[in-house]
C-alpha cells in the first residue's frame, strides 16, 4: 500500500472536542452567562431538530432488526445519488486534508481513522496532509491535492468560512469532497458527516443536573473558551435548559482548558457560595482537575458532567461520583473513509451524514473504563474491536 504522510507531530494541547471555528473578534466575558436568545449561536430550530436526533432510530432498522455499528449509522438521512463518480475495479487512492492533530481528540480520531483504512485492501493510497490548525497551509494543502490523484477528497476544516471556497475549488475538479467534523458554507461536497451537534451535548448535561440537583441548587459552569461555535452551542442549549430548571447557574468561568486555573476558579466559588451543588462543563479536558478541586477542599463531590476521557471515567468509578458523560464520539473517525468507499462504489449516502451522538451513563461507565488505555484516550472511538488495539492508540 502506497502512503504519503507528513510528520505528524502529536502535542497535548485544549481538548476542544475537535471545534474549532471563526472566532468572533469578542467573547463572553467570563462569569456572565450569554443571552441565549440574542445569541448568534443559538438557532431554535437547529436545537429542537437537534434534541429529537437524540432518540431517532437509524434509517433501515425501523422494525427492531440488528442496527449497523455506530459509525455507519444514519440518523433522519436525504439519500444523494453518487453514481456518477463510480470509478470500478478497487485500487482507490484516497486523500485526506486534516484540519490539526494538536489536541488528544484529534489524536485518537486520526489513529482511528489510518486503522479504519488498513481494513478496506481496495485502499492502496491514503496521502495524507496536515494543516496544523493553519488555515493558510490547508488551502495550500487542499489546492495541492489536485496533482495527486485522488480518487476522493476527505477534509476536516480548520474553520468553516475560510476553507469555504477552497473546498468549493476542490469540488470543481470533479474529486467526490468528503467533509466531516467541522462544515462549510456550501452544498457542494458529497456528504457531510458529523455526530448531532453541539446543541444535544450541551442539553445532555444540563438535563442530567436538572434531574439530579435540588431546586435552588448551586450549579457553576465551565467552559474553555469563547467564539468558538460547538462550544457556543453546547452552552447555550444549557443555559436554556438550565433557565428553566430551578437551579442557581452562579458563575460561568473560561478555564482556557488550563488545570491550574480549573481548580482555583472552583475554589474561589466554593469559598464565594459555601457549597457547589453541580457542575456543567462544555469539554471534558480538566474535568478531573474540577474533581481534585473538591477532594483539595474537603468538599463533598457534586453531581458533575464530564466527557469520555479515560481519566474522567477512572475518576468517576473510583470515586463513586454522580455523573454522566455527554460525548462527540471519535468513531466518527471511521466514517469518511466508509463513506469515501461507497461514493466510489456509486453507492448512495446521506447529503447530511447524521451520526449517533451516545452519552456514557451509570449504567456502562465500568463498560468504558480501560486502565491500560492512556489518560486522554477518549473511550468512544469504536476502535476496540479494530485488529490493530490497542497498540496505535497507545
């Protein structure tokens, strides 16, 4: 098999669920909750679509037959004929812009991704390019692919409105443009393919504390950063639900994803309020700082919304805790190539490729806990049954 990688430099760096965006040239503040209705994020259609998607059954399995593994599901689909990009007989050369590997999501979803494309042998080139988080370098990137022979393009975007006419440019050629994770402002790629969306994780966790806090309880709200458009609407689907919840939201704090700053922004409103009674956070990266916050206390652990890493969950089972782990999965990962493999078969997909967006529970958080994994491995990669695990992810 024929590859062509660049150097591909793994660094620790914000957790941000893979969401970049356009940043607006203003945020928030922190500690002032935004105005949910004058928000520029939040859409009530968009939200109500999104909540519904949550218990959608996948398209074809209607009638209680076995549902396909979770990255190939589709979830409320618009079938689009691709039959005039068939191209039959295998030897497929796929081509993959990434928008960065520089957080531990995009990590685990790349290695998932490269072992996705070790299954399929009608695979025998898989170029790969690296924007490093740089718009500028994906343009380049995504322009250069034009010489290589791409069978089909995948492109996660660094941001939306400015790769928008690159990938635009690409789709001319006459390439199938795959999109996924982050979208464009434009219809022209085959599919887009991404879990429900930032709204239904946002609500996951907030419905959770309003079930599992007094009225009148004490909730503080963590966030990593501002402007950036999952992230926006994670909170503002809270906020909306949270508004209504009886519940006191007594601060929302931009912890900047930073360990040391999570726990003193705790610690200051445990002194502030006497009592934190739950905690909502947009990103899961220093959820366990929160935790240690507490612990440094002597303060009783609150109901707390988390996410899928290994740490969190350790945490979570260890202590006993109360919580729940609204999740952007990485398997999600797996699914561009699939898809990438059906358009050149001229097999239809979905114009929009709605994945399942599951949360981890009580009920399966020992499911998911693997201590042989690393810390910041996000337990929702469908990759365990991949030959290759756990070594890649390790």
């Amino acid at each position: 098999m024929r590859r062509t990688w660049t150097s591909l430099a793994l660094v620790g760096a914000l957790a941000t669920a893979g969401c970049s965006s356009d940043l607006p040239a203003e945020g928030p503040t922190a500690a002032t909750p935004p105005d949910r209705t004058g928000s520029e994020f939040f859409d009530r259609a968009e939200y109500e679509r999104q909540l519904a998607l949550r218990t959608a059954t996948p398209v074809g399995f209607e009638d209680g037959g076995p549902a396909p593994a979770p990255w190939e599901q589709m979830l409320d689909p618009e079938m689009v004929d691709t039959s005039g990009y068939a191209k039959p007989g295998g030897d497929h050369h796929l081509c993959f812009s990434n928008a960065s590997v520089d957080n531990p999501w995009r990590q685990v979803g790349f290695r998932t991704m490269a072992e996705e494309v070790k299954l399929h042998p009608e695979i025998t080139g898989f170029t790969v390019l690296d924007a490093e988080a740089k718009d500028d370098k994906q343009i380049s990137d995504i322009q250069s692919f034009a010489s290589r022979g791409c069978d089909a393009l995948i492109v996660s975007p660094n941001t939306t409105a400015t790769l928008t006419p690159a990938v635009e440019a690409a789709c001319a050629t006459g390439v199938p443009v795959i999109v996924f994770d982050r979208g464009v402002d434009s219809d022209c790629p085959v599919t887009f393919i991404h879990p429900i969306g930032g709204f239904a994780f946002g609500a996951d966790g907030a419905e959770f504390l309003a079930e599992e806090v007094e009225p009148g309880g004490k909730v503080l709200a963590l966030r990593i950063l501002p402007g950036v458009d999952v992230l926006e609407q994670r909170w503002t689907a809270a906020n909306e639900i949270l508004a209504g919840s009886g519940l006191d939201v007594v601060g929302v704090e931009f912890t900047d994803g930073d360990a040391a700053r999570t726990k003193s922004i705790v610690n200051d409103h445990l002194q502030r309020e006497g009592r934190i009674d739950g905690v909502w956070m947009d990103a899961g990266a220093t959820a366990v700082a929160a935790v240690e916050a507490f612990q440094d206390a002597g303060a009783p652990i609150p109901p707390f919304v988390g996410e899928d890493q290994q740490d969190f969950l350790r945490t979570w089972v260890a202590e006993g805790m109360t919580a729940v782990a609204p999740t952007y999965p990485t398997f999600q990962w797996r699914t561009p190539v699939i898809a990438a493999l059906r358009v050149l078969a001229g097999e239809p997909v979905p114009e929009e490729w709605v994945l399942p967006q599951p949360k981890v529970t009580r009920d399966d958080v020992r499911d998911f806990v693997d201590h042989d994994m690393p810390p910041l491995h996000y337990a929702m990669c469908g990759c365990e049954a991949m030959p290759g695990y756990p070594g890649p992810w390790k």
